[in-house]
C-alpha cells in the first residue's frame, strides 16, 4: 500500500512542533527544504528528514529531562 509520505512528514513536524519539541522556525525550516525536492526525490528525502526529526524530538526530550 502506498502512503503520502508528504502528509505524514508534514503531519510528523507539525506534531513536534505543537509538543514544543521543535521551535516554530525549525518546523518552518524542514518543511521548506522538504518542498524544494521534486516528488521524485520527495519519498528518500521523506526517509532522511524523518531520522533527523526522530533524532532531533529525541535529543530534545533528553535535555527537558536533565
């Protein structure tokens, strides 16, 4: 089955985003560069920026913790 990866990426940002996980101008950013790539690039771009944002929500929740 073949899912809309822009909506999920984009649903996925705005998500950690709202979490203050991200600031407004990192969401605005990632979502930016994400619409730079052409849909065919758009599904490995996906995966990447994906990584980094589970990376980025991940470190961030660390450091609330500390």
């Amino acid at each position: 089955m073949l899912l809309n990866s822009k909506s999920i990426f984009l649903r996925r940002v705005r998500e950690a985003q709202l979490l203050k996980k991200i600031s407004k101008r990192t969401a605005n950013h990632f979502i930016s560069v994400y619409k730079k790539f052409d849909s065919n690039k758009r599904s490995e771009a996906d995966e990447k920026a994906d990584e980094l944002l589970a990376e980025l929500i991940t470190e961030s929740a660390l450091k609330q913790k500390s």
